[in-house]
C-alpha cells in the first residue's frame, strides 16, 4: 500500500519530488502488487506543468501490472477533475476519485485489498 498526500500548491518543484519520492516507494516494493490511495485534499491549486509531469509519470505506472487500484481524495471539483485527467493512462477501471475516505476504502476494498484499512488514515496527517 502506498499512501501519499499533497498540499498547498502542485508546481513543477512538488511534482518533481511527488514523482522521486513515489518512485523510490514503487521500488520497495520489489514487484509486489499495490494499492495507492492519493490524498488531494489540501491542495490549493496546481500548474499545467505539474500535472503533465504527473501524466507523464502515471503513463509509466499504467503498464506496471502490480497496480491494483488507485484511490484518489479530493474535495475540490477542479482539483478533482485534473487528477482524473492526470490519470487517464492508467485504466479507468483501476483508478476512482472519491470525496470521502469511507468511499474511497469501501471501492479499495472490493478491489481487494485486504490489509488493515486503517493504514490509510494512520498514514495521512
């Protein structure tokens, strides 16, 4: 499972260290397979720039087959919307946005996730 949270602004310089840092967690996994749970919700507003790096990243990710699902949070519609397109490469089928954590951890888990659901909250904040 990885969880990663953002905040504030997703400029080049975030993206750039959302992308290293998701990277490095992708590889300590050692091909095993995950689930990722993105938290949007304390973004303010991101550049064209830092949402096509992150295009460009999730094309990379959308061919890795140990990508189970991935969980998007936001509470902003705009924010909501550029995630979505910032993850069109991955299959639609792989990748939801939710506004709530319930909903998010009800589609996780009938996606088949079955480690501790509580994972996910203890690793935001």
């Amino acid at each position: 499972m990885i969880v990663a949270q953002l905040f504030d602004a997703f400029n080049c310089e975030a993206a750039e260290a959302y992308v290293e840092s998701f990277d490095d967690a992708i590889f300590s996994l050692s091909g095993q397979k995950c689930f990722i749970v993105l938290d949007l919700r304390l973004v303010e507003g991101a550049t064209p720039e830092a949402w096509g790096l992150a295009e460009k990243h999730n094309k990379a990710l959308a061919l890795d087959d140990n990508l189970l699902a991935k969980a998007i949070l936001s509470n902003a519609m705009l924010v909501r919307h550029m995630g979505e397109v910032a993850n069109k490469s991955i299959s639609s089928n792989k990748v939801s946005s939710f506004r709530q954590m319930s909903e998010a951890k009800a589609w996780l888990i009938e996606k088949g996730l079955n480690t501790s659901i509580n994972y996910i909250e203890e690793n935001l904040n």
